[in-house]
C-alpha cells in the first residue's frame, strides 16, 4: 500500500486531521495530481489501481472520503462504488466520481451505482476543494445523526426502566392492598405502562365494601402518579368508618389542591352492603353504572351527578350517593369512558349501543361481563387502545359481605394501666356540626389508638354506629322507622333522612366514652345524651328481648347482644351502654 | 388547520373552532389561540359544530380557558350541536360551570 503522504516516515505514521482520502485510478498520472491536491487539503491518500483493489483496501483500512475513475480494468468504478457503499453499511462515506465523460447518460449512472457526486477532468484546485467540503458537510451531518439516534435509544432504554421500577412501586402502594378481587371481575387495558385507571376496593369496619373508580384527565405516569394520595385517603377513611361523601370531600380537596387546574379525576364510588341487598352510589363524570340482572336485564343505571374530583373554583359537590336496591342475581358494571371511545380499525367508537346489546342477551353460560369483553375484543381487535379501558364487574351475593379489615397497627402503645385507673372523652355536637360531622369515626379513631381496644373495633364501631343513629335519626329527626318497612323503604327512608339533616336548626347530641380499667381488662361506658323527645323505651326493650320490635327491636338486639348491659334513662334520650373487653 | 380563531369587528368576542379531534395533541395551540390575542375580549366563544371526538384532556384544557376569562372578567360560552360532544360535556356537568349552547345536529 502506498500511503502517497510526501515527505518522511514520521508523516506517514501519524493520521492526518482531516482523515484518509482512497484514490482509484489506473493510470498514475491521475492518481499524483489528485493525491498532491488532497495532500494539500490535509488528507492522508491512499491509492489503488482498479475498482477491485480499490474495494479490498477499503474493506482493510477504510475511508473517509473516495475518489473513483469510472473506466478501469478488472473492476469499473460503478462497480466499484456499489460494493464500496455496501461495505460502509450505515456509516456514510462520500463516493466522488472522476470523470471525462460528460453525456448524461453516464453521469446519471454514477449516481445510480451509488455515487455523491461527480469530478471531471481536468481538475480543478478551487472546484476539488469546494466538491470536497459539500461532501464531509453531508458526512458530517450524518454522523451528528447517527450519534443523536443512539444517545436517543440509550435514554429510551434509560426511560423504560426507570417506568418499570416505578410501575412496581405503584402498584404495591395502589393495587396491592385491594380486597375481594378474587371475586370481581376486571377488564384492564390501559394504553400505556400506567393507567390513568384507579380501581380500589377497602372495607368497612362493618363489613361493607366500598369501591372507587377513578379515571384520570389524560393516562400514562403523569395521570397515575395522582391515585398514590387517592389511594392513602380511601383506605384511612374507609377504615375508620367514614362515610362516602366524607371520603369523596377529602379526596376532592386534596386532588385540587395537588393536581394542575386543568386535571382532575372522574369517579365512582359503590358502598356495597350484599347481606341487606343494598348499595350507595355516587358517579362524578363517569359514565352510567348498570345493574344488570337476570336475563341480562340492565334494571337501573346511576348517571353522572356531579362533576368530577379535584376542579378548583368549585367546591360546591355534595358528594350524596343514591341508595339502590340489590337482588342476589344483580351485578353491578363500573366502566370508563375508554371503553365506550374504544375504535376499531375502520375508526368507528364501541359506543353505549353495543355495550348494551351485548349486556342485553339472555344467556346463561355467560355472565354479562364475558360478553363485553368478548365484543369489544372482536370489535377493537389487538392494537393499543388510544384511552385506558377499564371494566369492573361487582356481583351482589351474598358472599361479598365480608369481615372487617384487620386493624391496623395503633400509633401509640401505652403501658396496660393499673386497676381504677380511668379515661373520660366527651364529643358534643350541636345542629351546625350535626349537619357536618360523623362522630363515629372520630370516636373510633380516639378508641384504635389505644391497645387492647383497637382489637374490639367491629364490635365497638357497631355499638357506637347503633348508639348514634337512634340519637340523631329517632332523637334529633324523629324519622319513623316503619318507612323502611315499605317498598323502595330504605330508600325513601335515606332520603328523608338527608332531607331533615340538611335543614336542621336545632339540637343536641353528646356522647361520653368512660374507660376503666380492671385486672382481666376494662369496661367502656359509653354514654349518649340527645336533645330529643325521647322513646317509649320500655316498650321497645320489652319487645326486642321477646323477638318483635321492627327495625329499632333489631338495633337493640344487636347492641345486648354486644354489650354487658344497656340501660335507657329520662324519656329514653339518654342511654348508657357497658362494654367488657379483655385485654 | 385544525383550530382557527375569529374575531368579532370591535375586538369584543373571540371565537375559537375546533374541527376533527379535540384530543392532548391540540395542548399548545390551544393555549396559543387565546394567551397571545392583543384584545381584551368580553366573550370567549369555542366553537365544536365539527368537532368530532373529544377526550378528558380537552375538558381540560377549557378549565384552562375558563380561568384565563375569569381573570380577564369574560366569560366563555361553549357552542356544540346535540350528540356525543354534548353528552361528554354534560356527562362531567360542565353546563354548570359554562355556558353551554347546543344546537340540533344539521344532517
């Protein structure tokens, strides 16, 4: 090989700045005048005699730029330059052509066998040097290119893992703690790694299940990441024995204030209670939930009611779910809207019509779910869905009812106190905060702090959720019980119930909690006092213990069953329950 | 051009029309349609007669619309014909936070 650099060997060593120029010609005299014009330019030059040594030095020792005649023996430069561009692959390395031709026909094919440009001879310096520069700008260009592709995929693949880890994360925190989900159904398909889809279900300290489903603006991590905070609120509160619309408050004032003013998240919230065939449902934005029941039946839908959660500037939701009533055969469908904008490869949406009909089918070996799913994956085919879609699917059986949760871990692990030692906490609450305020997760809240009482804390959630109702729903809005006896009673019952509370002016109610403790434990005094007429009580607890009584018998059944004793005084609008527990 | 705005001659109502999907790729310039207007306009008119889809991240962006009037003291009117554009509207009740015009659907 000829390296062709003039002067000494020190030259020819060192790698010149401007990189190595391949120079294919037969005949020599060519081959000098362009290597001492390159020379010139700052290039180390390399020559070959035909278009196949040409190739073979470019396949040991490379180029950064190539200069081929196009009639050579052996081997003729378009030839030459074909496999020479085959050789460089994906690195693009200008091929000029030198040339005495000038018809066109053999110009165009030069470019067709693969070549940048063409030099004719004779040649000249300024035209070389101008021909030269095009050539590494476009050389250049692509390099800058290339380099930005793979610091692309890096940062891609960067990315993708640092979604993975996250997605773990998310999904111990949200998913994980998620009860009865072996017994409902659930269709996911988010559009991405993360859903914009929150699906959560807790239970209450009575038993009850409460659902959310959320959908958030948008999907992907920045839509997800806003069900973490969801997620913590939903559960604290269901624990403790809040009620929905509480629930729903808290979490509508912490979206608005966390999330950005155009993202917020469409809900639904079921608090299913199987055992007495009822639900409560609240739908902020969401599409319509179905009860469907036998036969495929859509009985009841529960339409959007208010807006969606976390919108600043409107803080005015009442956050009331609707009481519907629930047949051992009845399933309840929760769905985004994802489902219904769902498209097919023609662009057509799923729409609520074929949601329908494909419910509506009496068929017994399939349960409505099945056959949703089954035609919205004929009707979509496999591609990616543009929104998550998400379909839940709650039977009302009664194999739903469930146990409380397990109590979480108390914060505060006082000593066992000594015998006699005692604790008093008073609430009392006037119309104001009665129209505002659920004491009873309070006051449970005071009790789970304390061990061993957090371990009594179905049984005292009972006896206080008793307790409470009969003060405020008999006592304070002397509501007549004999309504829920009626058809649709619960309902019609619920409802005034709300009525009443909303436009309460007056009224009392306080409640003591007494705690003293003994060698095997304690006992819990649990004192309520309310600003009302009063019941025949006498009548009642005569009643209950005899089996009759209706709903308020009922109550004080469960409440002697519970407690060691129960004793009404004055006009029946005091009442002092005694709880043994052991410690 | 999928959004195009319109102004009234005394620079008192601008309207913006959105055709096609009304979806998070319209983001910016959407935002462009209204932030950079010289006028101080009364009325802020989006106008969806050929919008033919729309998704959660709109909804938003017209929150986004609606504090923008509010801090200029306008107030934003939504013009949308009967069917699935208004059932999303109403379906979040935003006829409670806009005014929401709705005209029969013109075959």
């Amino acid at each position: 090989m000829n390296s062709g650099a003039a002067g000494c060997e020190d030259d020819a060593a060192v790698p010149s700045p401007r990189g190595r120029a391949l120079v294919v010609d037969d005949q020599a005299s060519n081959r000098s005048l362009l290597e001492a014009l390159l020379v010139r330019e700052g290039f180390e030059v390399v020559h070959a005699t035909d278009g196949a040594h040409g190739t073979e030095l470019f396949g040991r020792y490379g180029a950064d730029i190539v200069f081929l005649d196009v009639l050579m023996p052996v081997m003729d430069g378009y030839e030459a330059a074909r496999r020479i561009k085959d050789l460089a692959g994906d690195s693009f390395v200008p091929v000029i052509f030198i040339t005495a031709l000038s018809d066109k026909r053999s110009l165009a094919r030069c470019v067709e066998a693969g070549g940048d440009d063409f030099l004719s001879k004779p040649f000249d310096a300024t035209i070389l040097r101008a021909r030269i520069h095009a050539a590494e700008r476009v050389r250049d260009l692509h390099r800058e290119l290339r380099r930005r592709n793979t610091e692309l995929s890096r940062l891609h693949a960067h990315l993708q893992r640092e979604q993975e880890i996250a997605e773990r994360i998310y999904s111990a925190a949200v998913n994980q703690p998620n009860v009865a989900l072996d017994r409902i159904r659930t269709l996911l398909r988010p559009a991405a790694t993360f859903s914009g889809d929150v699906l959560l279900t807790a239970r209450r300290p009575s038993g009850e299940l409460n659902v959310l489903l959320g959908d958030f603006t948008g999907h992907g991590l920045t839509a997800a990441v806003g069900a973490l905070p969801v997620s913590e609120v939903f559960r604290a509160m269901t624990d403790k024995g809040f009620a929905a619309a509480d629930i729903l408050r808290e979490i509508d004032r912490k979206l608005t204030t966390l999330l950005p003013p155009s993202m917020f998240m469409a809900a639904c919230f079921v608090t299913l209670n199987p055992a007495q065939g009822q639900a409560m449902i609240w739908n902020g934005g969401m599409p319509d939930l179905l009860v469907v029941g036998a036969h495929g039946r859509i009985r009841r839908r529960v339409a959007s009611m208010e807006h969606p959660l976390g919108i600043e500037g409107e803080q005015d939701s009442a956050f009331l779910p609707v009481h519907v009533e629930l047949g051992h055969d009845d399933t309840l469908l929760l769905l985004s809207d994802g489902l219904l904008d769902a498209r097919n490869p023609a662009g057509d949406m799923f729409g609520r019509s074929r949601l329908e009909a494909s419910i509506e089918v009496d068929h017994a070996a399939t349960t409505a779910f099945d056959r949703v799913a089954i035609a919205l994956s004929r009707f979509c085919g496999s591609d990616a869905p543009d929104d998550d879609i998400t379909l839940v699917a709650i039977p009302c059986a009664p194999e739903m009812a469930g146990d409380a949760a397990r109590a979480p871990e108390p914060a505060v692990l006082p000593q066992m106190c000594a015998t006699g030692c005692q604790w008093r906490w008073t609430i009392e609450l006037d119309a104001d905060c009665l129209r505002r305020i659920d004491p009873v997760p309070v006051a449970m809240a005071q009790l789970q702090a304390l061990r061993p009482l957090d371990r009594h804390r179905e049984a005292l959630y009972t006896v206080l959720s008793e307790l409470f109702s009969n003060a405020l729903e008999h006592g304070i809005l002397e509501l007549d019980p004999a309504i829920k006896l009626r058809r649709d009673g619960f309902g019609a019952y619920y409802e005034e119930r709300q009525r009443r509370l909303s436009e309460l002016t007056d009224g009392r109610i306080r409640i003591d909690l007494i705690n003293v403790y003994d060698a095997a434990g304690g006992r819990l005094l649990i004192h309520f006092q309310d600003s009302g007429k009063g019941f025949r009580h006498e009548s009642v607890c005569r009643n209950a213990s005899g089996g009759a009584g209706g709903r308020a018998g009922q109550g004080i059944q469960v409440l002697l069953g519970l407690c060691e004793s129960l004793h009404y005084q004055g006009t029946g609008n005091r009442v002092e329950a005694v709880y043994a527990w052991e410690g | 051009m999928q959004i195009s705005t319109r102004e009234s001659a005394n620079g008192k109502e601008l309207t913006i029309s959105i055709a096609g999907r009304f979806d998070h790729t319209l983001q910016q310039a959407f935002r462009n349609a209204y932030r950079f207007h010289n006028g101080r306009p009364v009325l802020y008119r989006v106008d969806l007669e050929r919008t033919e889809y729309m998704d959660s991240s709109a909804l938003g962006m017209l929150l986004l619309l609606r504090d923008h009037a509010r801090a200029g003291g306008a107030e934003v009117q939504i013009r949308t014909p009967a069917g699935r554009i208004l059932e999303i509207l109403q379906m979040a009740h935003f006829e409670r936070m806009f005014n929401i015009i709705s005209s029969p659907r013109q075959s």
